[in-house]
C-alpha cells in the first residue's frame, strides 16, 4: 500500500513498536501516537488515510479519537481494537462510524487484509467523488450554466468555476441585480458539495436579535418565543453551502460571532453554554464597498480578510451590453414555457433594450420581459410593451459647436458620430451600420466619450 498515510494509535509501547514494523514492512506511510491524547494532535497534523487505534487509553479513548477523526474528516476509516470486546461497545463503536471493531489478539495477515479494504474503499470514495465532479462540469448544459459572453462576465465565470472545487470561502460583490445568487449556486453546484444542502439568508432583511438566532441557533426559553431547540442555518447547511447576502448590512456585534464561527468552525446557540461544530462551506455578498466601509468603522477588518479569500465582482448590465440580446432571449424562453408561447422581441424593442443603463441590472431587465410578456397580445414582443422608463430615450447631443482649428482624431469621430446618429433619427442600430462597426463597438465609444 505505497503511499497510504495510517495512523497508530496505542498505549503500549510494545504492541505500538510491533505495529509500526508491520505496516512499515507493507509499503504503509506510518504515524504512530502512544496516548489517545497524542492521536486527537496527530489527526489535525497528520492527516492520515487510515487510523488504527486501541480503545481503552489514558487521556482520551478510542471513541474520542474516532469522534475527532469524524470532524477532520467524516469519511476517514477508524479501526477500533480493544482486548476488552463487549457487544455494548462493538455496538457503540459502530454507530458512531467506525469502521471495524477489531478483537486483541488477532492475526497479522487479518489486520493487514481489513486495512487494505479500508484503504481501497477510501481511495475508490475519493476517485468517485472527482468523477461526479468531472461529469458535473462536462455535462452541465447552457441553461444551468449562467448567461453572458461579454469579456468581463466571462472572466468572472471562469473565476468562479477554478474555485468551484475548493472549499475556499468567496466573497461576491457587485450591484443589487446583477446575479450574486446565481453566482454563488453555480459555484455550489460545481463543488464537492453539491450534494448537500444550499442555504441562504439576507443579512438586511432581519433584525439583529432575529438575525443570530436563524444564523447559530438558539435553545428553548432563551427569549421569549423561544419554545423548543432550534439548529442555526450554518448548522443545517452542514455538509452544503451557506449563502450570506449583503454581509455589510450586518451588525457589529454580529460580525464578531460569525467572525469567531468561521475561524473555530464552530457556534455557539443563543442561551447556550456549549458550543456545536459545523461543516459548511461559505459564499458572502455585497453591493457595498466593504473597505470603505471598513474605514467609516461600520465593518470589521478581521472579518473581512476573512471573507476575502477569493474575491468575484460582478458587473453592472450596463457594462456588459454585449449580453442584454442573450439574457433577453434566455428570459423569454423560460418565460414562454411557463405559458406556452414562443416568445420573441421585435427589433425596435431589442434597440431599446440594449440603449437603457438598467440601473437594476439583470433583476430589472427580467422583470421588464415578465411584463412586457403579460401585456403584450402578439408573441412578437413591441417596444411599446416595455416600461415606460426603458422606453424612454436620452437626447443625443448632436453637433452644435465649431471644431476646434487642429482637431484630433478623437474630436472629429466623435464629432461624425453625432452626425451620423443625427442623421439616423437617433437609431443606434443604423448608426452602427453607417458606421461600419458592430452596434456593441458604437455602444462602447458612445460610453467613452459620454454620449450614452
């Protein structure tokens, strides 16, 4: 077994030396830790593969060693070996996930045999786990994944999908409506944790005390309300995801407890005296400027780098008009199955559409075609559906001013796209086409010289 990290764990020395040959002589990658206090040190240091551990020791059983075992790693096999055996503790032991229960004395090709089959099925559970992620990312269809092709989006998504696998904590940032959510499911859809749950929760939109309560937990009569024990969010995502929108929203005192819950990993229920160990993954969001926040005072700083680890920005629809036609049609489609059209915009509706600043980025654009779609009687969707607000367009400052004596090259095309869109009516699209250039290009230089 080249390569495989085991841990022994036992109080007497012979039997620990004897081990240790043993394994040693099977190509095994020994640790050794003589006190069951040693092997809760070694678990976090060693990292092993495999542990193999007596049960009655000084300083901390057997049992203990398999519970810590269980937190550095719930699928890390424990084989328990007593000279003591009782069904009560065989019993015992394999409720709380060991995975053999082992008699003193046994024989050394039966030991070798149960390790090997440990060790397999640990490897084979690893190699599982990487396929399921493979086919996950090598299937995944273009409606899971979300929409965008501009440059800019298309940086973040491939950002979000390297970190995908890891279980780094990310930290989103962006305008409200720009699909911080989205983001954060997509990563845990990519991750080894996507079988587990995905929660969320708007740090804004509970008060503080309400706040704690659905984020650690509280136990019964800890305030008033407060009738039976209740698991805290980042207790139930365990083995999942916990989305924390607009983080900066949230109060001081509480940044400190999920300060604390992320460096110990673990919380500690309102009203309670002991403390409860969670395995979660954390993705946060913002659409505030957290380091400035930080300098007026009203975050904290540790909390920040804390969450900072990996950091995506999302940005606005405005800077990514490239992607309005796609999202466009990709709102449409799913808003045509719902009710059974075939849903599709007029080309005056899709100018209008890419001309609009969308202050409330991709949520407002949605909602828009949810309501363009509910008032329009034809399929083919008119500008004349959409709100009045999107419809509106800003005056186009045409040429007015004499050019200056020697011009330069980017007064004179700015000047002749004014002229041109003058001459156009004010249409973008068949500005674009006078002009020779993509209506994305003119979209772009009509931002850079403040015509937009």
């Amino acid at each position: 077994m080249d390569g495989v990290k085991i841990l022994l764990v036992d109080d007497e020395t012979a039997i620990l030396d004897a081990l240790q040959i043993l394994f040693r002589g099977e190509g095994f990658d020994v640790s050794v830790a003589s006190s069951g206090k040693a092997a809760l040190e070694a678990l976090e240091q060693a990292r092993p593969d495999l542990v193999l551990s007596d049960i009655r020791m000084p300083g901390a059983s057997g049992l203990e060693v398999l519970a810590k075992a269980r937190e550095v790693d719930p699928e890390l096999p424990v084989i328990l070996m007593t000279a003591q055996a009782s069904l009560q503790s065989a019993v015992r032991a394999v409720n709380e996930g060991a995975y053999y229960y082992l008699q003193k004395p046994f024989a050394n090709d039966e030991l070798l045999a149960i390790c090997r089959r440990a060790a397999e099925a640990r490897r084979l559970k690893a190699e599982n786990r990487q396929l399921k992620r493979e086919i996950r990312r090598r299937d995944r269809s273009q409606s899971d994944r979300p929409v965008g092709s501009s440059r800019a989006f298309r940086d973040t998504l491939a950002l979000a999908e390297t970190v995908a696998p890891t279980d780094s904590t990310v930290l989103i940032s962006g305008e409200s409506g720009t699909g911080k959510e989205v983001i954060a499911r997509y990563i845990h859809r990519l991750s080894e944790r996507a079988e587990g749950p995905f929660l969320s929760i708007n740090c804004g939109a509970l008060p503080e005390s309400l706040l704690e309560s659905e984020l650690f937990g509280h136990v019964k009569g800890s305030f008033t309300g407060a009738v039976r024990d209740k698991d805290g969010l980042l207790v139930a995502a365990r083995g999942g995801t916990f989305f924390l929108d607009e983080i900066g929203e949230m109060s001081a005192a509480t940044q400190v407890k999920l300060l604390r819950a992320l460096q110990e990993r673990e919380v500690t229920p309102v009203g309670a005296t002991e403390s409860v160990s969670v395995d979660v993954r954390v993705i946060a969001a913002t659409n505030r400027d957290l380091e400035e926040e930080i300098r007026r005072g009203t975050f904290r700083s540790d909390l920040y780098y804390r969450l900072n680890v990996i950091q995506l920005r999302l940005p606005p629809l405005r800077d990514r008009r490239d992607d309005v036609e796609m999202l466009a049609r990709h709102f449409l489609e799913r808003l045509g199955q719902r009710a059974g059209r075939s849903l599709t915009l007029t080309p005056e509706a899709l100018e209008v559409l890419r001309a609009y600043d969308w202050p409330g980025n991709v949520r407002e654009l949605e909602n828009a075609l949810e309501r363009a779609a509910v008032l329009a009687a034809a399929d083919e969707l008119a500008a004349s559906s959409l709100p009045e607000r999107v419809r509106e367009r800003p005056e186009v400052r045409l040429v007015a001013e004499p050019p200056p004596p020697n011009p330069t090259m980017e007064v004179i095309e700015q000047a002749y796209i004014r002229w041109v869109l003058e001459a156009e009516g004010g249409n973008k699209t068949r500005a674009a086409e006078v002009l020779g250039i993509d209506p994305s290009t003119l979209y772009r230089k009509l931002n850079r010289y403040g015509l937009a």
